[in-house]
C-alpha cells in the first residue's frame, strides 16, 4: 500500500474506531499520530490526506504557491490538475512577480478566475496595484462540481492560451512586459490540486 493510501487508512481507522460506549472517535488518538510519523510523505501530501480524510469534499480549500524557474517565456506551457469541490465557489489561477503577498502588492500577469456562481471564467492583470479591464466572454464553461480538470496555460508571443481538458477556452493578450518578471504560479480555491507542473 503507497504512503498516500496508508495515510488515509490510519487517519479513517482512528477516526471511526468505537471507543469505550460503542461511539466513534471524532479525534485522533496518541497512537495515530505515532503511527503517522513513521510515513514518509511531503508536508503538502499530509495536509491534502488530513483534509480528505477528516472533512468532507464540500469544504475543502487548496492553496499553492510555486515558483516558475527563471520567470516566464515564450513556449511554456504550466498544468494544473485537481478535483472540483462538490459545492465550488470559484477557483483562481495566477502568475504574479510576488509569490507570497499577491493580495496586497505585486504585478499579476493574468488572472483566471473559474466563477461557478456565475458560469465564468474572468481573466484579468494587474500592473502597478491596478487592475485592469476583465475579460468574461467565454463559448462554453468546462467546469463541473466534484469533477477532475486539467488546465493548461500555454505562453504565446501576444497572448496566453488556456485550455481546458485538451480543449481551447480563451486567450488573453498579454499586458506586462517582461514576461521574465512573472515567477510565481498561484491556485487557490475550492478544488483538491492533484498535480503541477
């Protein structure tokens, strides 16, 4: 059995094993803990298996932040994988030159922001602390809740290519210069990440 598996395995067994008046265990014992520190597993893969395993789907949120190697070029192409929540509010990509505090300074050089409420995927920059004009038109939204996606953004000359499970969605011109300044690869939402790349 791999160490994800295991992970699980130890963290269900613990969690519903009776106690002494026949009920199930809503923490985790001494033992379990002592057991989960024996697997060899990263510090991400153990706060996705803790979430899988004690919360429900509906109420997870992921957030990652990595680092893209000497910044952004022309020809690559960045993938994010992951799982729709079963209730998904939205979900946001971005490529920012600030990997830790986006939120309050930073140049963002697109923003996809999959809208489930609305039906919308919003792709929009910021420059300077200003956010530009949002780009909304869409010929169909490939999203589903409690569903698997592939995204892939693909680094053109004039623009960015998304697609989604192999299919074209949108593009979005771009509008910071130098591409090199964008180091950063941000997802955040209701999803579960099963890959980056």
């Amino acid at each position: 059995m791999d160490n994800q598996l295991r992970l699980i395995s130890y963290f269900t067994y613990f969690k519903e094993k009776p106690n002494a008046n026949g009920q199930s265990n809503n923490v985790l014992s001494t033992a379990a803990v002592i057991q989960l520190t024996n697997v060899v597993i990263s510090k991400n893969n153990i706060m996705n298996m803790l979430h899988v395993a004690l919360f429900p789907a509906t109420m997870f949120q992921e957030e990652y932040v990595g680092a893209i190697q000497g910044g952004l070029r022309p020809t690559m192409r960045l993938v994010v994988m992951g799982i729709v929540n079963k209730k998904p509010q939205s979900i946001v990509v971005s490529l920012s030159s600030d990997p830790v505090e986006e939120d309050f300074e930073g140049d963002v050089g697109l923003q996809v922001k999959v809208n489930f409420l609305a039906k919308a995927v919003q792709r929009n920059a910021r420059l300077a602390g200003n956010w530009g004009t949002s780009e909304n038109t869409l010929s169909y939204f490939p999203f589903a809740a409690g569903e698997p996606f592939k995204m892939e953004i693909v680094c053109e000359h004039q623009q960015f290519r998304i697609l989604v499970d192999g299919q074209p969605l949108c593009g979005f011109t771009h509008r910071l210069s130098p591409l090199a300044s964008l180091t950063a690869l941000r997802v955040f939402g209701d999803l579960r990440l099963t890959k980056v790349a």
